[in-house]
C-alpha cells in the first residue's frame, strides 16, 4: 500500500489536497523497451534483462519501501517504456 | 492555483535537449510552481539524439515510411502540461550572475535559478568546410542530411572509429553500402574502454564487412563543391559520396567567457562539485556540459552519454529549487552502443590497473565480458551481446564490491551459461 497526494486542479487552495490509498505496479511497454537494463541496476528486485535481451518483470506489485527505487527506474528508462500505475 | 500559492521564483534552463527537459519535468514533479523559460539555439524542441545514429537512418520498411523523429514532448504538453515558456532558435550569448541575467539576441532574460544544459556540439575537421557531403552527426539536421545520403546510395567513408562513427558505418552497411572508418589512433575506443577491449570491439568492423584503416589521418577531402574522394596521409585515395566527421565532441561554454565560472581545463565543462553546484549563487550545471566531481567512483569526470544527461537534468533542477536539502548526485556512467546485430554496454570507469577477460572470446565473435580492476575493487565491466551479465556488475560497482567477489560471480555465470548452451544443443 502507499499514500498519494493527488491534486486536484482547478478550484484552488490547500483543500485540493488530499489522501487517497491506492495499490501501484509497474507496467513495461514492450514495443518501447530496447532490453537496455538501466531498470535492472536500479531496482533489480523487479527487472532483469535475460540472455536474448529481453525484460523480465519478476514482479508487479510495489510496497512503500519500493516506491522510489522504481520511481528512479521509471525516470531512468531512456525509451520511456515504464509506467507506475494504480491497481 | 490561487496567485499566494505561486512560486516567486524563476528558473531558466539553457538548453533545449535532454538534460535540459529532464530538469524543468523534475522542477514540476516537486511541485514548483514559479516560471519556467526554457531556451535553446536549435529550432527544435527537445528530441532524442541516440536513435539519430542508429535507427532513424534506417532504410524504409515495408509499407515506404523511414523512421519518425524521436521527439521527446509536443509543444502543447511542454506550455501546457509543463508550463514552460520555451524560446527556441537563439542561442544564449552571456551570462551575467551579478544582474543575474542570460543574454538572449537583444533580451536580458531575468533568472533566480539556473541550470545550464547546453551540451557538446561535434568537433568539426578543418579544411572540409563548403563541400556537400561531408557532415558531423551530432543534431536532427545532421542526422537528415546523413539520411538522405544513405537513401541515394552514397559510398561511406566515416572519419573516427568512435562509438557514433562506427554505428553510423553499420547503418550504412545494413543497407548494402560501401564504407569505411579511418581512424588516426593506431587503436580505437581507447578512452572509453581502454586499450585491450578498444581493439577487441573494433574487429567487429572487418567481422561485418567494414574497412577500418587505423594509425593513418586524413591529408584531405576532395571535391568540385560536393565530396568525390578522401585522400589519407599514405596517399591512399577512397572514393566517397558522404564523408562523416566523428571526431569528437567540445563542451558548449564558449557563451560563458566573461561569466566568471569556471570551465574545467582537463576535461572541458562546467566545474561543479558534487552538487552539480558551480559555486555562483543559483547556477547549476547537467549532463555534457558538465564537470563534476562524481562521489560514487570518487573521480572528477565528465560524461557524454544519455543516462548521466537525463538524470544530472532532474538532479541540478532538484538541488537548486532546494539547496539547503541539495543532494549529491552519484552514478556509475553507463553507456551503450550498437553495431551491426551487437550491443555493446559499459559501466564504470575505464581507468583501471587491469582488464580481464572472463568469458567468451572476441576473434570468435557473439557474446564477451571483462572487467576491470582498480586496486581490489571492481571498477568497469563491458559485455558485448551480455545483455543479462552488464546490470548485475553495474549494481556492484555501485555497491563498491571487491575484484575477488566480482571473478567468483563472474566464474559462475560463465559455468551456468556455458551448462545452458550445453543444454540447448
Ligand atoms: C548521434 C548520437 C548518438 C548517441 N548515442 C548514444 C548512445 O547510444 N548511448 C548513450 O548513452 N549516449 C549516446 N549519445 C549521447 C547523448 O545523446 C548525449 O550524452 C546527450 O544528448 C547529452 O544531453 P545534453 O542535454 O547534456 O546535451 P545536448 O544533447 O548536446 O543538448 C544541448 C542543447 O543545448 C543547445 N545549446 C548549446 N549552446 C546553447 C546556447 N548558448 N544557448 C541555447 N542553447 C544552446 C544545443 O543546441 C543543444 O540542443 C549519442 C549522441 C549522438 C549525437
Ligand atoms: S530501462 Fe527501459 S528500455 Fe531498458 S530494459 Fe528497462 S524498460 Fe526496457
């Protein structure tokens, strides 16, 4: 589980601020992915790239704890093919 | 947004590419709301360069259509979703960080922040200037007029046998085309892989049908207004329609002199500490422009690869909204490469007291790993075709795991690869 701010845009002020739970998990867009591996070294819990050059998602779901590392993955993706999306 | 809730501050990035739009997409993703001018000397907005020397000249597939431009954002997301203020087609000219100004044409663009990303811009061969067909490869223009060369036919002679010269050559040879690299050093790559594995990577050359003459420079290029021939110091005469100059790149700081900063004279770039601070009040510095002191491997470096621009972009931006809490920025340099049906991938640092390889052999051609020792500790790994090994050494130079554990790792890969290809036959 982890905690998301969501703003809401439009109406102003602070009170556009509030608390949603929401599951995550990391999804590939394999017809962007080139098999570069940045995602592996960053967070090798969840990617690893196999012996064709292909990705291997070895899991989906992401705790608190996990958040940023893949967070870094997702920013260090040079072809854009990683998502963090709410289950 | 009601106007108390609105940032007083301004940030103006300089440089309209990747390092550039990875700073003002982390301004916004920490939430800053102030104005973001974003100015960049190309017309273009920010669009990708790796694809420019690789797929993008790619021949035509089925249905006629050559590749896309690998643009990063459209306009309206960058004014809208980000709202940035882009000026694009003019290049800074100065900085003042007394009046705390860019100098754009006859504006003084006001900033608080600042983070230059102005990049490298291709080291030119003297002498070629005026004749069609002789082209750095380093902008979108350059990558188009190079295409359309490959789309006539052209006869390829690529001048260097870096890492951009040598894709380019294999491109043109995917499309059943003559080329050749001439290569001044007796031996290629060696600043970026050392002297062992430079050669080792350059056989792939003349593995895949491409001539590599190395050790001999070039007297001159010839032509009645457009490229005919090459002529190289030993007389020898190749005959070219498209002549690329991969020779290198240089630090775009040139609109700097006069700011007081200070400009790295070993490496080039914009001196930086840790922080990719330069030490004047709100001004930062990311990806090839920058030089800075990287605390992971404990060296000054500066890098030309994509993975550094991106994520040195997001870090400067990151640190200079925010310098009471700024955070070093700290990497293992990545890069790839690809030539013909190979991948080449490199981490680490090349400035090591040892290269070993460990598995493969690169006169038998497909899949190779070394690495590379500094002290007792695991510097650099390179992998050609090992896809699957490259990330896991890239974690343990990161971690700074020792050279004995390092070889025991890589024993058992190889054991565990050599059972598998065992296995599949
Ligand atoms: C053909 C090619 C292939 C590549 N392949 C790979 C690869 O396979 N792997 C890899 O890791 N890396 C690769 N790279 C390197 C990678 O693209 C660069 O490291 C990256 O683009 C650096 O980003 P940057 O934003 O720091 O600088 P740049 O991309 O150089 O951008 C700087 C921008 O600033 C602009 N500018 C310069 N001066 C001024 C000024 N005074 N005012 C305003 N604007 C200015 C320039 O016009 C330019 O648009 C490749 C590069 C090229 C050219
Ligand atoms: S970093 Fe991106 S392109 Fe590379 S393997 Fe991961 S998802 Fe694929």
């Amino acid at each position: 589980m982890s905690i998301t701010q969501v703003m809401i845009e439009g109406t102003g002020g602070a009170a556009d601020l509030r608390t949603e739970k929401t599951m995550k998990c990391v999804t590939v867009d394999f017809d962007k992915c080139t098999g570069l591996g940045i995602c592996e070294s960053l967070a090798p819990d969840f990617f690893e790239v196999n012996d064709d050059g292909e990705l291997i998602v070895l899991k989906e779901t992401i705790s608190d704890g996990e958040l940023q590392e893949v967070e870094e993955a997702v920013a260090g993706c040079p072809t854009e093919a990683l998502k963090i999306v709410d289950a | 947004m009601s106007q108390a809730d609105v940032d007083p501050r301004r940030l103006v990035v300089v440089g309209a590419s990747l390092a550039g739009l990875r700073a003002v997409e982390a301004a916004r993703k920490t939430g800053f709301t102030g104005e973001i001018v974003l100015i960049g000397a190309e017309d273009h907005l920010p669009y990708d360069r790796p694809p420019l020397s690789k797929a993008f000249l790619a021949a035509a597939d089925d249905s006629g259509e050559l590749p896309e431009v690998p643009w990063f954002r459209t306009e309206e997301t960058m004014r809208e979703e980000l709202g940035v203020d882009v000026r694009l087609g003019q290049p800074a000219t100065a900085l003042d960080t007394e009046a705390r100004t860019v100098t754009v044409g006859d504006e003084q663009i006001p900033y608080d922040l600042l983070v230059i990303a102005t990049g490298a811009h291709a080291r030119l061969l003297p002498g070629a200037e005026g004749l069609d067909g002789v082209h750095p490869l380093r902008t979108l223009d350059d990558s188009l007029a190079v295409r359309d060369k490959l789309e006539a036919g052209a006869r390829t002679v690529v001048i260097g046998a870096g890492f951009i010269g040598s894709e380019l050559a294999s491109t043109a040879r995917k499309r059943g085309l003559e080329a050749t690299i001439v290569e001044a050093l007796p031996t290629p790559l060696v600043r970026a892989t050392g002297h062992e594995m430079g050669a080792a990577i350059a056989s792939l050359h003349e593995l895949n049908g491409t001539t590599l003459r190395c050790g001999v420079g070039v007297a001159s290029i010839e032509g009645d207004g457009k490229v005919e021939r090459v002529v190289l110091a030993d007389g020898t005469t190749i005959e070219a329609d498209l002549v690329v100059v991969g020779i290198g790149v240089i630090p775009s700081v040139g609109w700097l002199e006069g700011s007081g900063l200070m400009i790295d004279s070993t490496i080039g770039g914009i001196v930086c500490d840790e922080n990719l601070w330069t030490g004047v009040p709100g001004v930062y510095a990311a990806g090839d422009v920058a030089s800075w002191m990287n605390p992971t491997l404990g060296e000054r470096q500066r890098m030309e690869n994509w993975t550094a621009a991106a994520e040195q972009g997001a870090a400067a931006a990151r640190n200079a909204l925010d310098p009471e809490n700024a955070k070093a920025y700290g990497t293992v340099p990545y890069f790839w490469s690809d030539w013909y049906d190979v991948r080449i991938q490199f981490v680490g640092s090349p400035d090591a007291d040892e290269v070993l390889l460990v598995d493969g052999d690169p006169a038998a051609g497909g899949r190779w790993v070394a690495l590379y020792r500094r002290g007792d500790r695991l510097i650099g790994a390179l992998t050609v075709n090992g896809q699957t090994e490259i990330m896991k050494y890239r974690v343990q130079i990161m971690k700074g795991g020792s050279w004995d554990d390092a070889l025991a790792f890589a024993e058992k890969r190889r054991i565990a690869h050599a059972e598998k290809f065992a296995a599949s036959v």
